[in-house]
C-alpha cells in the first residue's frame, strides 16, 4: 500500500489539484513550492510502511518482536552459561579438593567453581555466556593462587551454554503459542516448559507411558548431543523432583509422575567408493565430507522431536558429499555396513564415527 506512494505520484497527484492555467512546470513557482511538500510526504510513507512492519510479528524483529511476544508472555530466552566439569589432581596424580569459588583460564573463557561432584571433580561455570563456554576442552590455568596444585583439566559439557534466542525461533514460539495451546500439563505444555530449562534443545513427550498420571520426558542438549547426567538431573528435579514426586512441587502438574530421561547415540560408520577430482587426495577431502555429514546428522537431530524415528539415507549422505570440492563421483555407500537406510530408536540421535573412502588407496 505505502509501496506505491512514491514521490513522483505524490507530487503529480499535488499538481493534478492546480488549474490548468497556472504554469505547472519543472522550475516553476507553483512546481517549486510543491516539490519539498511531495518528499517529505514520500519520506513519511516509508516511515510508515517501516512502522507498519515494525506491529506485526512475522516481520518484527529484535526489541520490537520482543514486546510482541511479550503480549502472549512470551520471554525471549537470554544468553545462559555453560556448566563443564573440572578435573583436579596434585603433583602425584591423586583427585584434589579446590575451594569452591576458585577461579581458572580456559581458552578465551573463565570458570569458577562453583559445586564439587566427586572428589578432585567439580562444576565449572562460564563467566562469559553464549556457546562459547562450550568450546574449550583442555588445560586449566589457576587465576587464584591454590597450594599444591598438580593439574587442572576443562573435560565434558554438563550442562551447554546457549546464545539469546534469534528472531526466527523466538517467531516459531509465538505462532506455536496461536496454533497449539498449552495448558495444565498437555503435551505442548511439557515441550514449552522442558525446553525452557538451560541446555535443553528438543524434548519428546510421552504421556501415560507407565499408567494413568505418568509422563515420560525423552531430552537432547540445546547443542544437540546426548545430555549429561547432571543435565538430566536438572530437568528431573525442574519438572517432577525425585523423592516428591507427583505432589506439584516442580512444574508438572498435581497427579503427574514425570520420568526424565535422555536420547542415546547411535555411532554411524560410513563407507564408500568416492572418486576424487585430479590432484586432490582423500586426505584433503575427508575433513570436508566428515564436516559436511556430521551437519546433516545436527540437522536430523534438530527434527527429532517432531518425527517418530530419525532416518539416516544414503541419498543424503552422497549428495552433500558430491558437494565437498574435489569430489567427482560416490557410489556403494554402505551405513554400519549396510546398503540400505538406517532407521534408529524413538529415542535415538545420530552420531558419526569413522567415514572411509574404499577406493583409497
């Protein structure tokens, strides 16, 4: 609509309106006092159709689809910080106790110790928030001073650190919020709130799955991996916690028996007969297919909540793999040795082990 109130209509549309007796050309008196009038009004159509795009949620962004979304109070999730877990030991390799609170150096991120596991293992938290935290895995370098200090190792991702929401998800929630209502502990209920919890990415929901008044939660990590236990800890005890359960004092409704659990990993061996491009080598390549098959296996899993069975096809596989520069041709692609798609568990991802090109030599 604003689109066609450009400043040659709006200007010609002034002039229509002066007699045809008064010069009305380019240069004029009547011309030149109406033109400046024409661009602005031009201006303020753009600024409108600006505005106008700025109200409705499918064209929104930023601040402006936050407070849409909050009209249905729905909160853009913020950045959160990743929780790691930190191995200590002194000089003679035993496990060592470091104060809680204890700060270390890890990559361009710092982690504070903040709860012991075990002994010589804590919980390590990210200062920095986003996926960052999520990143680095090695050597620790003490920021305080700790007497007796033999090594300090960064290893697994407990719980993953997120980036704040995008746009585009942020959108999918609030048109998900108009076409499916959540309420007292249905299905949508249980997805929203599950994935509202720190480092969870997609869960599924299986009701009555044990008897009337019991759910079953299945969880994949917000950066689509099998979680931990300290994350599906976190969720049990957010949703239903153990040892009172079914009384209402996490999220899940009064009457509800929630048991939380997480996907497993089912390791995929690829094999093919690929042939390459002159002067290229499977070395040059295979980090290129490796890259490229381990993106389609994120993007099956960011679909796993919403299909019965993740299927990995062959067909898939060989054509991102046809896209890898210097690859000519792929044929004979074998999953875990088989000629045929793959289909995995309800409540199984996809995790890629060895890729080899049979016709290396």
């Amino acid at each position: 609509m604003f689109e066609d109130m450009t400043f040659e209509r709006i200007l010609n549309r002034c002039l229509s309106r002066v007699p045809a007796s008064v010069d009305k050309r380019e240069g004029s008196i009547i011309y030149d006092a109406i033109a400046p009038a024409a661009a602005e009004l031009a201006e303020m159509y753009i600024n409108l159709g600006t505005i106008l795009d700025r109200a409705f949620p499918d064209t929104a962004t930023g601040r402006d689809l936050t407070l849409k979304a909050m009209e249905r109070g729905i909160k853009r999730q913020p950045a959160t910080y990743a929780q790691r877990k930190g191995e200590f030991k002194d000089p003679d390799g035993n496990p060592m106790d470091i104060p809680i609170g204890s700060r270390f150096s890890g990559g361009d991120v710092n982690y504070t110790a903040t709860a012991r596991i075990e002994p010589g293992v804590y919980n390590m938290a990210a200062e920095t928030a986003g996926t960052i935290g999520n990143m680095y895995s090695g050597n620790l370098l003490p920021i305080d001073f700790i007497e007796g200090l033999g090594s300090a190792i960064l290893s697994d991702v407990l719980i993953p650190g997120e980036e704040e929401e995008s746009d585009d998800d942020l959108r999918a929630r609030y048109f998900e919020s108009l076409n499916i209502q959540a309420f007292g502990g249905n299905v949508q209920d249980y997805k929203e709130k599950t994935k509202g919890i720190n480092g969870v990415g997609g869960v599924k929901v299986y009701p009555v799955w044990n008897g009337g008044g019991t759910v079953r939660l299945a969880i994949v990590t917000s950066d689509w991996g099998v979680p931990s236990p300290t994350l599906i800890e976190t969720v049990q005890e957010t949703i239903d916690p153990i040892g009172n359960q079914g009384v209402g004092l996490g999220i899940a409704p009064i009457g509800h028996v929630v048991t939380v659990e997480g996907v497993t990993a089912a390791t995929i061996d690829i094999s093919s007969q690929i042939t390459l491009q002159p002067g290229y080598t499977w070395d040059s390549v295979k980090s290129g297919i490796i890259a490229a098959i381990s993106e389609y296996f994120t993007d099956l899993i960011k679909a796993w909540e919403d299909t019965d069975n993740i299927v990995v096809r062959i067909s898939q596989i060989e054509t991102r793999t046809l896209d890898i520069p210097g690859v000519l041709d792929i044929t004979g692609t074998k999953i875990n040795g088989n000629a045929s798609n793959l289909v995995l568990g309800p409540d199984e991802i996809p995790v890629l082990g060895d890729v080899t090109n049979e016709t290396a030599g």
